[in-house]
C-alpha cells in the first residue's frame, strides 16, 4: 500500500510518501516539504499568531493535494514539539481540523524519541547491540538507549536548534559571549540527564538521526546525500569541536556557502553544533554513525506493525 506520513515539525512541513507492507522495508516514492519555521512563529506569550496559522494550513493543503496527486491510500499525520509547546495548541489543531480535514496527532517528546529509536533499530538491526540514539529537531533534543525495540530510557529536552538560536543568538555572527552563554545552558540541560542513561552501562553503538547531524557530518568530510542511503558516514567528536569553533565565528552567509548546507538551515547550525558536542562530550562518545531513518519512517513501521503480517 502506499501511505503518506505528514509530518508537522518546528522547522518544516514534511509528506514524505512511500510503498509499504507489513514485513517489508518501506520504500521511499515522494517526498514534499516546505519551510515553514513555527517555532520562531510564536508570540510573547508562546502561542502561534494567526498569521502562523493561516500559513500552517495552507501548507497543509498544499500537502494534502501532493498526497493525492501521488495516490497515498492512508495518511499519517502528526506534530511535534512546535504545536505540543503552543500556548494555544488546541485552539491550531481545531482549525487545522475543521479547515483542512486533517486530525493531527500531537506526539509528545517521549514519543518522538521511542518511535525515532525504533527506526534506528530497525536499520541497524539486533546485530547492533545496545543503541544510544541522539536527533536534533528544530525545537527538542531527543534521547534513547536501549537493546530492544522499545529503549530502556527515552527523554526529549527543549533543546532544538532552532529554538535555541531564536532565543540565545541573535547576532550575526553571534556575539562570543552569547555563544558562550549557550553552551552552559546546552551542557547543564543533557548533563541533568545522564544518570537515566549510565546506569545502563556503556552502548555498543551510538547513532544520531536529523538534517542537523547530517549536515554536520558532510562538514566533517561524510558522502554526500547523492551517493546513496547505504553509504556509511559518521561524525566524530575531535572533527566537530575544530567546526564548533569554525561556525562560532561565521556569518549566516558564509555559513551558507559551506558543503551540505541549505540556506534555511545555516543560521541555526551553531546552535545545533553546539548541542551536538555537549551531547557527545557528555557522553563520552567519539564517533557516532548517521542512520538514514528518523521519527517518520518510525511513525510508518509502527502503522505496519499494527496492520499485522498481509
């Protein structure tokens, strides 16, 4: 069957469309996006302004025509830390229901984080033994360890970088001490969770997940996107500390002449950098592996796991 994830996140409005069944691995056959920022869309008083909406919903029309045209039989759609964190969350999701038809399904961060752990799982199979898996959104920084499908731990923090950059560096280029600043909120924030992680010893491997980690690799010298899903690429600690430094003292624009860098993603790349190395210093990680798959594809293997085996 060919099924229609819609994907509602800080950053973007993502359908990624693909063929699936139950014991199968999904392959992918469209995919639509737009740049839509919600997170940086909120008002003083942390709600979506109506501005916000009106473009959230027509985004969602747009998506809902690309569903169509492609022939998706069934639509999975959901939001994330954006429209979970809305002061008026409620009041978006019913108009997003009554004007587009679309009932979306708010995940909350430990979701995101179970359900990205599980599409990490599933690339790397059992094989991999114990997984740490790290993915920065543009609003939270997810979290999950385990040896099974389910982890054992699982936590999101609000440490996405593009609510990071929104409220901790306004400068280009960012002010030295504003940088510094935020590294010692980044480092504070994970560093209250590692005792939920350690106790469970030391993992057999450590993957990272999101645009943020890929772009960084391709920094650090990784494939391109256009090799191919199956080339291996990793990011490793000593390469993103010299980038962390490098990208502290870059403007947007320089920023958005580097390899691998989208123009709608450079201004928050520091931020995401940042929590990045706070992550895997906190740790202790030295190299980590990017897996293709994240919260959308884990959002379709649980739909496939609950339709049972064809």
């Amino acid at each position: 069957m060919r099924l229609g994830v819609l994907d509602v996140g800080s950053n973007t409005v993502h359908l990624l469309v693909v063929d699936a069944h139950p014991g199968a691995r999904p392959l992918p056959a469209h995919s639509h996006k737009a740049e839509l920022r919600l997170a940086q869309l909120l008002d003083e008083g942390g709600a979506i302004g109506s501005d916000g909406v009106d473009r959230l919903v027509a985004v969602i029309h747009e998506a809902l025509r690309a569903a169509e045209d492609k022939g998706v039989e069934d639509l999975l759609p959901f939001a994330t830390s954006a429209v979970r964190e809305a002061g008026n969350a409620d009041d978006v999701l019913a108009r997003v229901q009554a004007e587009t038809g679309v009932a979306l399904q708010v995940l909350s961060g430990a979701e995101e984080a179970r359900l990205t752990f599980l599409a990490a799982r599933r690339w790397f199979g059992w094989s991999a033994g114990k997984l740490l898996v790290l993915d920065i959104g543009g609003g939270s920084l997810e979290i999950a360890y385990g040896i099974d499908e389910e982890p054992d731990a699982a936590v999101s923090l609000p440490l996405g970088a593009g609510r990071l950059t929104a409220a901790w560096l306004p400068g280009d280029p960012p002010d030295p001490e504003d940088v510094r600043a935020l590294r010692r909120h980044v480092r504070t924030e994970i560093a209250r969770t590692i005792g939920e992680f350690s106790r469970f010893g030391v993992p057999d491997h450590v993957v990272a997940t999101s645009k943020t980690f890929k772009q960084l690799a391709r920094l650090a010298g990784a494939a391109r996107s256009t090799e191919g899903l199956y080339v291996q690429r990793e990011l490793k600690r000593e390469s993103l500390e010299v980038w962390v430094s490098r990208l502290s003292g870059m403007t947007n624009d320089e920023r958005c002449e580097l390899p691998g860098v989208s123009d709608g993603r450079a201004g928050q790349l520091l931020a995401g950098a940042l929590v990045a190395e706070g992550a895997m210093d906190l740790f202790g990680v030295e190299r980590l592996e990017i897996c293709p798959w994240a919260l959308r594809e884990g959002v379709i293997l649980r739909r496939l796991d609950h339709m049972g085996p064809a």
